[in-house]
C-alpha cells in the first residue's frame, strides 16, 4: 500500500544508534530493538529536480521515495508489512528514520540520489538487537563435593561451581570477571547459552557476570560470602582438620613447656653439685710427720728413752 504525504514544515528526528564506516563506504548501524534510528543523505536540503529512493534487502525492494519536482513523497510497506506505520522521511533531506525499530528491519538498506549532477549512492548495514536480560546466576553446590578433591585423590581447598546464564538472545557475549579483570568469556549464538566459574570457599574477591552486545551490558554480580557454602561432608572434614590441628598445637606447647622445666631443673642441680664439689677441692690434708727426741735418763738403768711428740700444721 503506498502512503502519499504533503509535508508542510521540517522534520527534525533524534535517534538512538551506533554508526560506523567500512573500508569500501557501506555504513554500520548497531541499535537495540524499540529504538529509533535515522539514515542520514547528507544533503542539506533537496533541489527541485533531486529524486531520493530507499531501498532494503537484497532484492533492492522500494520502501520510500521523495520526487521533489512533484512535491511528493511516498512510503511503502513492503509485501510483508514490516515496515507498517515504521517509517517517516524528512522531506528537507531526504533522510529515513525507522521508528520503534524490530529485529525484522535488521539489513541492508540502500540510498539512491538522482540530481543534475548525476546518481550517487549510500548503503547502510543496520543490525537491530534484542533487549539484553540480565544473567542469571547458579550455585551449583551438588558437584562442590567432587571438586574438593584431585584425581590423586588428594584433598584439595573446597571450591563453589557457578553457573552464569542468558536465554532468548543471540549475537552477544557472555563474561566472568574478577574485580576489573577478565576471567572466562564466549559469543552466545544459540538462545540458552552458559559460562562456569569456580571459586574457593570463603574467598573476598568481587565477581561479576557480564553480557553484552555492542551497544549495551547487563551485569550481575555475586557475593561469594553469602552463596558459597560448603557440603555438610566438607564442614564435617574441615572441623576434623582443624580440631586436630588444634590439639597438635597445644600438645606441642606442652611438651615444650615441660621439656623446659625439666632442662631447667636439671641445669640448676648440675649446677649446686659443681659448687659443692669446688668447695671441697679448696681443703688441703697433710701427712703429720713424727720427729724423735731422746732423753737420757741417768737414773734408769741407763737405756736411752725415746719420746714421740705430734706436730700440727696448718
């Protein structure tokens, strides 16, 4: 169905989009579905011989048309409708503007300008996104259990597993991160896509789970402190651990303690024995020597006596 519209003053549209310029002069628009976006002619106003047509999807389908010699412009709705009440033309420029834009109107749209100075031409790639979720997050708590130990069967720290999720978008990336670092990340190009992270328990780091297209992100963020909880067989192999733990350290405290009293006690008994024996060694004996004196008794039978007298020294 063509619409014929008299426009009788400007039109001015502000729209909402990311545009960027290829190598060979295509156009990239990025915007997010419920937007408006404006395609811009770069013509500052229309001559009165200028022709402008708009054209979309690779069978060069007309969609609009401003012939300024007749004062005219048209739209068309396409076969399909898409277009429908969508579209508007600024009948001063000649630029398009897709209002309340769907994933639909994702394509390539071309321009075509006819003037006295001959026929140019402008293409625009616009990609329409869908509105971004924000991710949901998981605690799958049933395997931390089996990521508590190696397969050595060592015992390892115990670990929380999440599980970060987005459904019902395509062509976005879906993130971990750790404070402002990248952990882990993966394009999502199916309609229910997830992304791990494995955590140790009790640990004070910030995460996040980011999904993002060009335009925009949603974040969500995970408190570990308040999600990550250990299985009951790691509270009760962790209370194990650290009683014994405990008790080896008192223990070890102990026997210290008393191997010092000991050390203590004998030391000082070594030492009363070696002051007692220094004592001793200070004392000196002597050999008494016996001198011989003879008397001579004149009134005896005249034998010589013989008389023994100690002698004390010091």
């Amino acid at each position: 169905m063509i619409h014929i519209f008299e426009f009788f003053g400007l039109f001015l549209c502000f729209a909402k989009g990311v545009f960027g310029v290829d190598t060979d002069g295509l156009k990239s628009v990025s915007v997010m579905e419920g937007d408006s976006v404006t395609l811009h002619t770069d013509v500052t106003e229309i001559q009165r011989e200028d022709q402008i047509l708009w054209m979309f999807g690779p069978q060069d389908t007309r969609i609009a048309e401003i012939i300024k010699r007749f004062n005219s412009s048209s739209i068309d709705d396409d076969d399909d409708g898409r277009f429908k009440d969508k579209l508007q033309l600024d009948d001063q420029t000649g630029s398009l503007t897709i209002r309340n834009i769907r994933i639909e109107h994702s394509g390539l749209y071309k321009l075509q300008i006819i003037s006295k100075k001959g026929t140019s031409y402008k293409r625009f790639s616009v990609t329409v996104y869908a509105p971004l979720p924000v991710p949901v997050i998981i605690n799958n708590s049933s395997i931390c259990s089996s990521s508590s130990s190696s397969s050595s069967g060592r015992s390892l720290s115990p670990k929380c597993v999440f599980q970060c999720s987005v459904v019902t978008v395509t062509h976005v990336t879906l993130s971990w991160y750790k404070g402002n670092s990248l952990l882990s990340s993966i394009s999502v190009s199916d309609l229910n896509s997830s992304l791990s992270l494995e955590v140790e328990y009790q640990e004070n780091n910030i995460y996040s789970c980011v999904v993002n297209n060009p335009i925009r992100n949603q974040t969500k963020h995970l408190n570990i402190n308040e999600v990550c909880q250990m299985c009951s067989d790691q509270i009760s192999r962790s209370y194990l651990i650290s009683s014994l733990i405990v008790a080896g350290v008192v223990a070890l405290v102990v026997i210290i303690a008393v191997s010092g009293v000991i050390y203590w006690y004998i030391r000082d008994r070594k030492q009363a024995s070696q002051e007692v024996q220094s004592h001793e060694d200070e004392i000196h004996y002597a050999q008494p020597n016996l001198c011989a004196h003879y008397v001579h008794n004149t009134e005896t039978s005249g034998a010589d006596l013989t008389e023994y007298s100690s002698v004390k020294t010091s």
